[in-house]
C-alpha cells in the first residue's frame, strides 16, 4: 500500500517538475493551436463572405438581363469570372455564351481560359472542354474544335461518347 502511495506521489512530483521544465513550451504549443483555430475560422469566414457577394453579383447580373441592360450585365459576368469564384465563373461563361452576350471570339477564349484556370476535378475541366469545342466548330474554327473533342472522346470522360458522336456527324 505505502509503495503504491509512494509511486503515485512519485508520478506526481514527475509531472510538476516536466510541467515546471517546459511551462514555456507548453504555453507557445497551447498558443499556436488556439491561434491556428481563429486563422482558420477566419479564413473560413472570408470564403463563404466572398462567395455571397459574387452571388449576388451573379443575381444582379441576371436582373440586368431581365431588364435588357446586356452591357451591364456582361460586365458583371465578365467581372464574376475575374474572381475566379469556380461555381459562379463557370455560370457566367455559360450564360455569356447561351445569351450571346459577347461576339468577340478573342474575349471570349479569353474567359475559357480564365474559367480553365479555376477547375479543380476533371469532370468540369472535360465540360469547360466540351464547351469550349462546341464554340470553335460554331464559330468556323473546325480544327481546334475537333482536336479538343478528339482529346476528349480519347479520354475516359463521361462526355466521351457525346465527343465521339459530334465527331463523326460533323
């Protein structure tokens, strides 16, 4: 019994003196952690800050469009892709190309690019791709349209098929 006693005060001089030793130590590891914590709420927090501004850019835009004020409109999709926001870029390239916003083909392999640059996963790269294809051959650049279609329908995306098809009916 005294030898228990004695092994647990033992263990407890052991850790006062380890805590004693390194007080300095385990005050800068407790510090970092915590600071660690509140940088990355506050990362966290200024990401969803800025997607809710870009969305309601993206609105604003789409009420502009309402209304047939195309110029402001375009402006802000243009300013949307500018922020490399990866959902709301790929909307606004999309919208600019369905509403035929933009007729300068330059300004807009311009935005491809730019919305290339965002794409994280290879499903949405492929479809930017596609997209991308789909504008040239409309726009009487049938060869790079082709070889971007070809890339694709050689690769193992899920639009391969459509790729493989659009080849062999152009």
């Amino acid at each position: 019994m005294e030898e228990n006693i004695e092994k647990k005060q033992e263990l407890k001089s052991r850790l006062f003196d380890f805590f004693d030793k390194n007080k300095l130590k385990l005050f800068i590891l407790i510090s970092l952690i915590i600071l660690t914590f509140f940088a990355f709420s506050f990362y966290q927090i200024n990401i969803k800050k800025k997607n809710s501004i870009v969305a309601e850019k993206y609105i604003q835009a789409g009420i502009f469009l309402a209304n047939k004020n195309n110029a402001d409109a375009t402006l802000i999709f243009e300013e949307i892709i500018e922020s490399k926001n990866k959902f709301y870029s790929i909307l606004s390239l999309n919208t600019i190309l369905e509403k035929k916003l933009l007729t300068d083909k330059e300004k807009i392999l311009q935005l491809f690019k730019k919305t290339e640059k965002n794409i994280d996963t290879k499903e949405l790269g492929d479809l930017i791709k596609f997209k991308k294809a789909l504008f040239l051959i409309n726009n009487s650049e049938f060869e790079q349209g082709k070889k971007l279609l070809q890339d694709i329908a050689n690769s193992k995306s899920d639009l391969k098929f459509l790729a493989a098809e659009i080849l062999l009916n152009i």
